[in-house]
C-alpha cells in the first residue's frame, strides 16, 4: 500500500495493460486504488513492476478473480475477450469497470447487465467523455435545437 491510500479505499485489479491499461493503471495508482496490474505479457509486467513497485503484477487472470482484497475488476483488454473477463469477474462477486465497447453484440450486453443485477454488482463501461463538461454542453446544445438537425456525429 502506498502513502497516499486509505484503508477503507476499495482495491482493483486492472487487467489488460497495453494501449489503453496504462492510462486506467496511472489513474487508478494515482487514486490509490490500484492493487493488482493483470496482463499476459511478462516484459509489460516487468516495466510496471519498476514503475510501481508496490502494485504486485499477476499473468493469471483466475489469481485476480480469487482474492479477496480485490473489490473491482477493471477489463482493458481487446474487445473480444470482455464479455468473457466481465462474465468471469461479475460471478467472482467483483464490481466490473469495462473499457468500450462493452462487448461486441446487445445479446451478451445483455446478459451481463442481468449478471450484475443478480449478483448485487455494478457493471460500468467506460465512456466517461459522456461527462466531460463540454460534452454535457453540446448535449444541451443539440437538446435545445441549437445546433440544428444532426447528421453525423
């Protein structure tokens, strides 16, 4: 545990450390969330392992899923695997952040928002733009019929 964690701050494992991971592993670290850095790479582990000397890093995914310390489970992997990695995450009784997209048909979508509402967990994707403050605005913008009729976005 780093100085700057809580011991009432929930832990996560990010899985999937290349393109888009290293963002979520430096945000989550920079929270003092960050617990676990999963990735099938060892060379990209062993670069995290330097980086973060206290986050410990694992190459099995089912390590992540069995422990205990781990609340939420944070999927940056290719888009393929996510319904899988969240299916696997939302039945371990961990909370499920997705990198979009979510999965790559509504009848697995679905079938995981009915899995975390069983489960009691939460199941979020991340499109977070959506509350970035000039998103908001340009949402009120088109709302309002300011911007006239929309073709394309």
């Amino acid at each position: 545990m780093n100085s700057s964690q809580k011991t009432d701050t929930p832990f996560v494992a990010v899985v999937g450390s290349g393109y888009w991971g290293k963002n979520l592993i430096r945000n989550y670290h920079q929270i003092g969330a960050l617990k676990i850095i999963c990735d099938r790479d060892d060379t990209l582990l062993d670069s995290y392992q330097e980086k973060y000397p206290h986050i410990e890093t694992v190459s099995n995914y089912s390590e992540v899923l069995n422990r205990k310390d781990i609340q939420g489970i944070v999927i940056a992997t290719p888009a393929e695997t996510h319904f899988t990695l969240a299916q696997e995450a939302l039945l371990s009784g961990k909370h499920v952040y997705v990198e979009k997209p979510l999965v790559l048909n509504d009848s697995e979508a679905k079938e995981l928002i009915s899995l975390a509402e069983k489960t009691d967990r939460i199941l979020m994707v991340g499109h977070l733009l959506q509350y970035h403050p000039a998103f908001v605005h340009l949402k009120q913008l088109v709302q309002n019929g300011d911007l006239g009729r929309i073709n394309y976005i």
